[in-house]
C-alpha cells in the first residue's frame, strides 16, 4: 500500500490544471489571481488632508500667530487658489492640500475669530499631509497567484482596477454510490440510511474554492454507476463516495475501467481512508474516497483540498501540521498513519489537545465536535501527557 505521502504525491500530479477567465471585482472573492494585478494611478493621487483643519506653512504657523482664512478645501472640491502669506484655508479630511500649504492645522489647535484664527499650538512641518503616492504608486502590483481575500478588494478597487484575471473554479462532480442511500427528506427504507458524504464534501470544496456538482445516488448496477457518471461529464474532477472497496457490490473500479479509466493507485496505507483510489478519466481525475462519511471527508481534508489548490495554480502539498501538547496519555498506533478527530484548546503558550476515544469511521457526530486531526505516524509508540503531536486544523 502506498503511504499517505506517496497517494498526495500521485492525485497532486492526476490533478488538472485550471485555464483563466476575467470577472468583474464585485465577483472576485475568494478566487485565485492569475496574472499580476497592477496599480493605474497613484494613491492618494494628490497631496491630502489627514484631518479636519486648516492648510497653512509651518513657517507662519508661530504659537499666538493670527492667519487669515481666505478659502475652503473638502474632499472632491479643492480650493480655488494657492494659499497667500500670512493666511489659512479651512479643509476637510481627504482634500487636497493646497498649493503653497505644507501642513495641516488641526481645528482643536485653534480659534476661529470671524476669518481668521489664532495658532495656539504651532504643528510641525508637514504634519497631517498625506503625501502623492503615500499609499501606493502608478505600477504597484498586486502578485499573483493569490487567493484574494477582502482586504485585496478594497485594494484593487483604489488601483482603479474593475476586473481581473482569475483561475475558473474547478468543477468536482460528488457521485454517492450504494442500494443503500437516500436523499435527505426521502423516507429511508427498513435497511437504509441518508446520504451525507456529499453534503459535507460539497460544502468544504466550495469552500476551498470549487463548485461542487451533485449527481444522482448510483445503485449497485453498472447501469446504474454509467448512468451516474454520465451525469458528471465535463467536471474536472469526478468524486466517487462508496463503492471502492472490495466486495462484491464494489462495482466503481470495474465500471470505471469500462469507460477508459486509466487507474493509477488503489488502496493506502491511512487510517481512516484504506480504501482511496486515483486515476485519469479523459481530461479529468478520479479519485474514489471510501463510503464511511468520516472516512470521505478526512480523504477530502487530506486529498482534496490539497488538489483544488493545485487545480487552481496555488502552491500546494501536505496540509499545514502545528504542534499541541497532549492532555492524556495515548497508545500505540497500528501499521497505518492515523488522523484521529480530537477537540484543540488554548492552555497557555502551547495548545492542549484531547483525542476523542472512539474513532469509529461512521461516527459523524465526533466529526462535527472535532476541531482538529491529530496526526499519528505508522506504529507510533505510546506517547505520555503532555507530549508534543502534531495536528491539522479543521476550520482554517
């Protein structure tokens, strides 16, 4: 079996790459920049007002001095002249400074007496100014690839910037297999049960930055899983849930392999997940995640994600692994590497993790109260209270 390591390693390199489209800003949260975004104006654009106040040159600005206020600046509206010797002009937060001030008068530093104002603390020079290009300047660029966040908005929106070139989301068509499934609000028979696994995967993928596409509960008939297949062409990625393993009613690989299914590896050494398979359909993957829906969605933590970022240029590899201190002891791991849900707190310098004792794979409720993976390697000795392991995060 291969390890954890080498299965990332071969669905990273199974992965499509995505090509790139244009979106207009307002739709580009969360998608990935594919060329370098660059500024088209200086910002600010001009010399501007920091404060409410008055436009004056430090020089004249003496403690006791009066100044005349000869004009008004507000944001949008500069003033109509250059600032005179010896006088002031009122201005507002954002506009800009005159020609000939090089300070700012904050209002709280003066008295206003009719059109002119008494200095009563003197500013230092070019205090309050904020300078042409102070922020960003004409050529500024934003690099990509990127995922951009809200901050990056804001930000190309000040580079006068209205759409970018981003990478299109990859499509992840979700396939449940099995007699056994219905759809949440169906009425399940005697001996079945709700479908799940696709519900959550769908969400972490969108979440990670693909559209997830559902397609139908296959039944344990190869018309059935064609027929279900069928209705995922064109997806860049094809996601089987169930069905991988190898009894008799495991019918994905077989089927699969009828319709030209190039299959690279199956089977690894992680527990939960044994049963993962990969290979190339056409242009597009094919992962099989195994139909325990703990055992799905910690293939999708550790697999999936991983892909959709490298589908999307991002760089990608292993999930990020921290350190906690563990809060009770632990045994013995067996011949695989094992993500165990666990429940991660802030205790002091260093977290504190608690891995649930039970790690059954059809437990979703511990899933749902888990916060983290604590990750074990093959054969790991048993470890005491307070030992260093390592964890993946779940809500990063």
């Amino acid at each position: 079996m291969l390890s954890t390591a080498e299965a990332l390693a071969k669905v990273l390199a199974l992965t499509p790459a995505m090509s790139s489209e244009i979106v207009p800003l307002e739709e580009a949260a969360g998608r990935v920049l594919t060329e370098d975004a660059i500024a088209r104006r200086d910002q600010p654009p001009f010399a501007a007002s920091a404060m409410d106040g008055y436009a004056v040159r430090a020089a004249e600005a003496t403690k006791g001095t009066m100044l005349s206020v000869v004009d008004e600046a507000a944001a949008g509206h500069r003033a109509g002249s250059e600032l005179p010797e010896a006088a002031a002009i009122r201005i507002f937060t954002g506009a800009p400074v005159p020609e000939g001030a090089d300070t700012i008068l904050i209002q709280e530093e003066t008295k206003r007496v009719g059109n002119q104002i008494r200095v009563l603390a003197p500013p230092r020079l070019g205090e309050y100014v904020r300078p042409a290009g102070g922020d960003f300047t004409s050529g500024f660029r934003i690099a990509a690839p990127k995922r951009l966040n809200p901050r990056d908005l804001a930000l190309l929106a000040s580079m006068n910037i209205a759409e970018i070139r981003v990478a299109r989301r990859p499509v992840i068509a979700l396939i449940p297999t099995g007699d056994e499934l219905v759809l949440p609000g169906e009425a399940p028979g005697p001996d079945q049960i709700i479908a799940s696994n696709n519900f959550g995967l769908a969400a972490m993928l969108s979440r990670a930055g693909a559209l997830p596409r559902h397609c139908p509960i296959a039944r344990d008939t190869p018309e059935s899983l064609r027929a279900s297949f069928a209705a995922a062409k064109g997806a860049d990625i094809l996601v089987s849930l169930g069905g991988a393993s190898v009894g008799q009613h495991d019918l994905v690989a077989d089927v699969m392999a009828g319709e030209g299914l190039a299959l690279d590896f199956y089977k690894i050494a992680m527990r939960p997940g044994k049963p993962l398979m990969a290979g190339k359909l056409g242009g597009a993957m094919m992962l099989g995640l195994p139909g325990n829906p703990v055992s799905a969605m910690v293939c999708g933590e550790i697999f999936l994600r991983p892909a959709i970022d490298r589908a999307l240029g991002l760089p990608s590899g292993p999930r990020a692994r921290r350190l906690a201190a563990l809060s009770h002891e632990m045994g013995k791991n067996g011949p695989r590497e094992h993500y165990m849900r666990a429940i991660l707190t802030q205790e002091g310098v260093v977290p504190s993790v608690t891995v649930h004792e039970n790690q059954d794979s059809s437990r979703l409720g511990i899933l749902a109260s888990a916060n983290c993976l604590v990750v074990r390697a093959p054969n790991a000795e048993q470890l005491q209270k307070g030992t260093l392991v390592e964890y993946i995060p779940l809500d990063d």
